[in-house]
C-alpha cells in the first residue's frame, strides 16, 4: 500500500524480485478475514462477494496493471482476465474501466 514504510517498499520489491508473493499485513489481514470461519467483514463492501481470482484481477488493476500483463502474470488469457474483469464491474455496479481503477485504488488505499 502507498502508505508503506520504505522498508517495507524495499521488502516487497525483494519479495516480488525473488518470484513471491507480497501482501502488507493490512492486506492479508482483509484477505484472511474472507477465509475465518464465523467472521464477519469489517465493513459490507461488495468487494466481499468476488471470488478468489476476481479479488487478484481487481487487486491488480488497483495496481495499474494491463489486462495484458494480469492475462501473463496469472497465466490466463487476455479474454479470461477480460470476462474476470466485466463479473467484477457487475458485481461492483461499476461501469467501464475507468470507474473501475478508481474504485480499486480506493479500496487498496483503504479509502473507501
């Protein structure tokens, strides 16, 4: 997240170098909540109802990505990443691509 020590920045940078994956602990810790038996989100944010490969679609276009480069790093096609990428507008209620990062960047800024 933006708001990351450099520490951490140069953590992850190492991390991602060294072919992981990285998550500040705030992000696992909302990625975790969606797995604990019981637990209830933080906050009712659609964003609780995408699938596991729609949460890292949508997560990567927070991250500026392509659809070209989601389709390489997750191993999918152009065309899946882009089907991924129209359930999560729909379940969103978000419309075009645009909307969409705006909306990604808000949720992994933690602004929204």
């Amino acid at each position: 997240m933006k708001h990351e020590a450099t520490a951490k920045l140069l953590e992850a940078i190492r991390t991602v170098r060294d072919g992981s994956v990285y998550l500040s602990a705030d992000m696992r810790k909302r990625m975790l909540n969606r797995f604990t038996p019981g637990s209830t989100p933080s906050d009712s944010s659609p964003v609780e109802s995408l699938s596991d490969r729609e949460l890292q679609v949508f997560q990567a276009v927070a991250e500026g990505m392509s659809t070209k480069e989601i389709a390489a790093q997750l191993g999918l096609s152009v065309k899946t990443v882009e089907g991924y990428k129209g359930r999560v507008q729909q379940k969103l209620d978000v419309h075009g691509t645009a909307q969409l990062t705006r909306y990604a960047v808000k949720w992994l800024d933690g602004t929204l």
